[in-house]
C-alpha cells in the first residue's frame, strides 16, 4: 500500500569506475537505505565512502523539477519544440557540424547510445563528445593503436592473482577505493604481492606500496622505454609470443635502446639504484599487472604512455593471462558503455571505426539512417574552441558541466555565453553551466533512472530505479527521443523503454563482431524486459565465448593482420614549460569523498568532514621564500587564470609542483575553480587535456 517500503532493488554505484554494486531499500518517503551487494562480483559487498552516503545525497532540495526557458518554468512540449527548431534552423543555415552534443560518463549506455545514434545517423555530423575525453580517451587511442580495438584484456581479479602490481599515475585508495582494498586485502593475505607506485605525489596509496617511484611529471615513457630496454638487455624478451603475435617489435626496441639507465635517471629523476631495482622486480615477477590511471591519461603525452607500458607486456607476452596484463582503471561509473555504443566524437558504435567505409555502411544500414558523417567529429577542447570562434551555433550538454570541467575553464565559460543556443539537461540547475542554458532540460537521476553501466573490467551492470521521477523530470534516453521525433525522426526513436534500446545495441555488436569486431554483447539482443530487468552483472563478450575473462594470451589481436603492434615511442615533456615567471608544475586530482564537481556528494554532510574546502599542497621548500604560512590563503595563477584556496604545506608534494583538487566550482567556492588555471594543451592523438602539469606560480593572497 501506499507509504509502505518496497523491496529491496540491485543497483551499481554511479560514482567511479569500479562499478560496485549497490542494495537500495526505499524508504517509502524518498529516501533508501543503501548497502553494498555482496552477489556483485566487483566489490562483493564492499562500498566506499561515497558509495555508503548514497543514501543521503537522494533529497530534492536543489532538483531540475520542470523544463525552463530563459528562466521561466515551461512545458515539455514547448522545451522540445523550441530545442529541435534551433538545432533544425541551424542545420539548415550552417551544415550539420554547425551544431553539438556533449555528453557525459553519468549517461546509461542506453541514454548514449540513442545520442550517438541521434548526431551521427540522422544530423549527420560527428560532433558528440564527452567529459569522458577528459578522463580516459588516452587509454583508448593507446588500445587502438596496440590492439586494433578498444579492449582492456585483463579483470580486477588480476590484481589478486599477480605477484607485482604497478600502479602508474594513480591515487588508488582516494579514486578506485574498492579495488584499492581487493588490493590490500591481497596483499595482507599473500605479503609476497608487492606492490609499486609510480607517481610524483606521495598519496594514501603510496602506504601499500614496497617501493614509491616519484618521477617528474611527464616523464613515464622515459621509465616505460627504460625498462623495455632492460627487459631486452636482461634476455627477458618473449621471443615466441613476438613471433606469432606481434608486429613493431624491432623498432619499439630500437627506439627503448635511447633509454639506458643514466638517460632514464636524468628524465624521471630517479636515483639509478631505485630505477634498477623497479626494473629487476618487474622482470623477476611472470605475473605482472601495470594498472594506469589519470597521472598516465591526462597528458599530452598520454597515449605515448599508454603504449609504451603495452609495450613492456607484449614483449614479454605477459597479457591476457591470469594476475598479468595493462589495466586501464578509469573514472566514471559508466568506465567503458560511453565507449562501447561510440560516444566519442571519432568513434562510431559497437567499436566500430568511423573512418572505415565498410563500418560506416554497415551502421547506416543497420540504422537505416538517412547520412553518415565521413569524418572525426570534434574532441571536447576543439568543440568549446569551435563554439567560441561561431562555428558551432547551437549545443546540447548533457550531465556535465564543462564551464568548470574543462581546462581554460574561463574561456570555455564565456564561449557558452556567447553561444546563440545552449540546451542543458541536468538534475539540477544549479551548475555554472546550467545558468548559461536558453533551455533546461530536468532529468532524472541515480535511483529514478533505469539502464546499464560497464565498469572498467568489462562488466555489464543495471543501474535500477528504486524512486519514481521526481515533478517531471524524464530519462535522458527519453529526452533525447523526443528531440528526435520533434526533428522528424519518430519511427528511429520509437523505443518504448532502455530495454528495447539495449536490445538494438545488443543486435548492433553482432554485426561489429561479424566485421572482425571484439565488443560482442549479441546473445544479450532477444532478452525480454523481465530478463533485461532481472539481469545479472555480464562480463562482455557474451555469447560463444561467454565465460571469457581475458584477451590476448593465444594473440587473437583486432588489426587487421590479428597480431598486436609494438610502437617507437620518444619521450616529450608536458607541453607547457616552466618559465622564472611561472616556476612550478600544478598537478589535480580528487579527494577521498567527493566526486567531480560535487553536484551529489556535496549533499552528505559527512563527505564533507573528511576535507571541507578547496587547498594547494605545497612543499615546505616552495612556501618558505614566498612567506606562505600554512592555512594561510594563496594565490595559485596560470596565463590563463588564479585561484585563491588555503595553503596545506606538506612533503607529500614534491619541490617544484603544487596539487589542488578538481572538485570546487563557482557554487562552493568561487575562487577555487582550478579548470581555470589549466591551459587547454592536449595529446595530438587522443585530444585529451594535460590536467596535469601547467605552469603556474604562487603567491600571498
Ligand atoms: Fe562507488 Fe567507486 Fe566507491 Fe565503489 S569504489 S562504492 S563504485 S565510488
């Protein structure tokens, strides 16, 4: 009866990539009770901070509850209406890539693939991306160029079962916290597990590990091209796997000969005794995984980086193999869907490749859509630049909120401004970004919507709603149909629900997997709504191979010869240098307890205990001659913009480098918006932002 608790529902968590799943018990007066589902294989029970505190961020205190125009409550009719006649009017003047979509990691595979599917198949442009080209698109373009596909080969599980675990560019314990204790709770039982970290910054990770490596900033292909040198010198090489299964290898070693240790040494600023002993562990242990996070993606060098720690694990052959392989750990909750239905602005669906005739073809027809674009649409910093020059006049974000996110955060404010028609759809408005839309679009969010995730081990999960749509809020894949009908294209959009929408992209990964493709979920295209509903977490692909964890350990890669590709790789330092006037790198990153700019976790009051306000970690040797006492105020200013946030003066950070967290906006803290300080320089391959290493200098606020 009414008021009366319904059961509990299975959910995943909508925070990082790990992908825990989550029990929700709704209270019957808006609130759930949250716990960890100890059935779901990623985190058997586990939550972390953010997760256990679910159930406090569920009030609709700040909530998106109608459609508004300039401001004013309004009806969906007429919000739709008024968004297809500005993307309609402006196609029809300027072209199809004079209009945009950015979409969002917190988007349901469902909600991005009826997005891509919308500005790829019937507007016509490849003008989609996504704050996911923040966070992992380097890992993407470093997989392409080493597999031929998008796959990460290995599960969490490896980090278990391996008996040297690298952790490259990654805070772990603060950012993937659950795996971080699968880790440590290895460790603990087997302490022949070693651990290593590889990163500028001393973090909570840094106390599982055996051995802390702090390099420069910038400088992991120096260390990666270093030890595939050793591997060679120290007869370590896997000669039959490079012969059966991989091309590139005489050049990638060739250009690793440039890297002896004393070379390595000066670049990464190791001492050669540490870069050795890193090296003899590495060789030493068959069972290796090199997992990589943001220190490795955010640069631009990032897909350089990427490659060259595949190249140690192909020239060895140690990939696809239980507790061995490259780990690709990435952010948001939906790690890999983004990626899957093509929600990158240079891919197409089901990893499928734009740029292939034959790909293209078969997604049109399958699509029966009325135009293809032939080319890469544009990343996220060319699509903000593009809105600033005029060549994109109307733009729908979604989820996201770029006027903080993106580096050049100011720059990229004041293009949104100027931009003659912004469409947002959000749970709330009350983003820096929302105050800039003609339209807001209310969506619903985690605990009203229902679709599937895919975390960073391949793992296919349902998020679940377990509250109903709040004032008129609606899915993000409704939204996005109805745009589409109110253009013209009902009969394409005409999905009754995310179950029939994931059973269309099941059917379109099986005529990827008919190209030769590795993303295959086409067993899962006859599921019924009661099975979609009731299913289990899946581990992709599905179907023949089901029950197949790993790639790559027979070779079996997706080039078109089947055989992996070693790359020369040469290493760059970050794209902007220090300069007397801008003397020290600034380095970002997250905290424990909040998540990307804090629209949820600010909500939990004890998320916010743990670290309550916006700091730059400085070390003691860099505060001394400036006077900057610590908790006083600083400034921390780039050409490209200043913030003023407390000074915590530590020797975590290292001399020459200052860290603040990403999460503070305009509406926590006005002066601690730290995308405005970052220069928008990106990897010339992946286009994803340096967030890492700008040059900027302090001072005494
Ligand atoms: Fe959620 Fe990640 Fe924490 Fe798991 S580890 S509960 S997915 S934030």
């Amino acid at each position: 009866s009414a008021g009366e608790p319904a059961a509990t529902v299975c959910t995943t968590c909508p925070y990082c990539g790990v992908g825990c799943g989550v029990r929700a018990a709704p209270d019957g007066r808006g609130g759930a009770a949250i716990s960890g589902d100890p059935e779901h294989p990623a985190n058997r029970g586990r939550l972390c901070s953010k997760g256990s505190a679910l159930g406090e961020t569920l009030d609709l205190g700040d909530r998106l509850l109608a459609p508004r125009i300039g401001g004013r409550a309004a009806g969906w009719d007429e919000a739709i209406a008024l968004t297809a006649r500005r993307f309609s009017e402006t196609i029809a003047r300027h072209g199809p890539d004079s209009v945009a979509f950015y979409v969002s990691g917190q988007l349901l595979t469902e909600d991005y693939y009826v997005a891509n599917k919308l500005m790829k198949g019937f507007i016509g442009s490849a003008n989609i991306d996504t704050n996911s080209r923040l966070c992992m698109s380097s890992s993407v373009a470093g997989h392409n160029r080493a597999f031929g596909a998008d796959t990460v080969p290995g599960t969490y599980e490896d980090l278990e079962l391996a008996e040297l675990v690298v952790l490259v560019g990654s805070n772990l314990a603060w950012c993937h916290p659950v795996l971080f204790q699968r880790l440590a709770a290895a460790k603990a039982a087997n302490p022949a597990l070693r651990v290593v970290t590889v990163d500028p910054r001393r973090t909570a990770t840094s106390e599982l590990a055996d051995q802390m490596l702090p390099i420069a900033p910038g400088s992991d292909v120096a260390l990666f091209n270093g030890l595939l040198h050793a591997i060679e010198t120290g007869g370590a090489l896997d000669r039959s796997y490079l012969a059966a299964h991989v091309s590139g290898a005489e050049a990638a070693l060739e250009a690793a000969r440039g890297y002896p240790g004393e070379r390595v040494a000066a670049l990464t600023g190791l001492a050669p005794a540490e870069i050795a002993a890193f090296y003899a562990g590495w060789i030493g242990a068959k069972r290796v995984v090199t997992v990589f996070s943001q220190g490795v993606n955010q640069s631009s060098s990032g897909t350089d980086k990427v490659n060259a720690i595949i190249n140690c694990h192909l020239a060895t052959g140690r990939i696809g193999r239980p507790g061995a392989g490259p780990f690709s750990v990435t952010g948001q909750p939906n790690a890999m869907g983004g990626r899957e239905v093509g929600g990158l602005s240079n891919m197409l669906a089901a990893h499928l490749s734009l740029e292939d005739p034959g790909h293209r073809a078969a997604v049109q027809r399958f699509w029966r859509a009325p135009r293809m674009p032939e080319r890469p649409g544009l990343k996220a910093v060319e699509m903000f630049r593009a809105v600033a020059e005029g060549r994109i006049r109307a733009i729908w974000i979604m989820a996201t909120n770029p006027a903080v996110s993106m580096p050049e955060a100011d720059a990229v404010r004041d293009a949104i401004a100027a931009c003659p028609f912004v469409a947002v759809s959000d749970i709330t408005a009350e983003t820096d970004t929302a105050a800039l839309a003609d339209v807001l679009l209310p969506a619903t969010g985690w605990g009203e919507k229902s679709g599937t995730v895919t975390n960073s081990e391949r793992m296919i999960s349902r998020q679940r709603a377990f509250l109903p749509a709040p004032g008129r809020a609606r899915p993000d894949w409704r939204i996005i149909c109805d745009l589409a009908a109110a253009m013209g294209w009902g009969d394409a959009f005409a999905y009754d629900g995310p179950a029939a929408i994931f059973r269309e992209h099941a059917a379109l990964s099986g005529v990827a997997a008919g190209l030769g493709r590795d993303f295959d979920i086409s067993p899962l295209a006859g599921l019924s709504d009661a099975a979609y509903d009731a299913l289990p977490p899946s581990r992709w692909p599905a179907g023949p191979e089901g029950g197949r964890t790993r790639f790559f350990a027979e070779g079996g890669f997706f080039t078109p010869d089947r055989r992996a590709r070693m790359l020369p790789l040469t290493h760059r330092a970050p794209a902007t240098a220090t300069t007397p006037g801008y003397p020290l790198r600034l380095n970002t990153g997250r905290v424990r307890d909040h998540w990307h700019t804090m629209t949820r976790t600010a909500k939990a009051p004890r998320l916010s205990r743990h670290i309550a306000e916006p700091f730059a970690e400085i070390h003691p040797d860099d505060a001394a001659p400036l006077g900057i006492a610590p908790a006083s105020l600083v400034t921390v200013e780039s050409p490209h913009g200043r913030i003023v946030v407390r000074a915590l003066v530590t020797d975590r950070t290292p001399p020459g480098s200052v860290f603040v967290p990403m999460h503070w906006t305009a509406q926590w803290s006005a002066a601690g918006r730290v995308g405005a300080a970052i220069p928008a320089a990106t990897d010339p391959i992946s286009g994803q932002p340096e967030s890492k290493a700008a040059a900027v200098r302090l001072g005494r606020f």
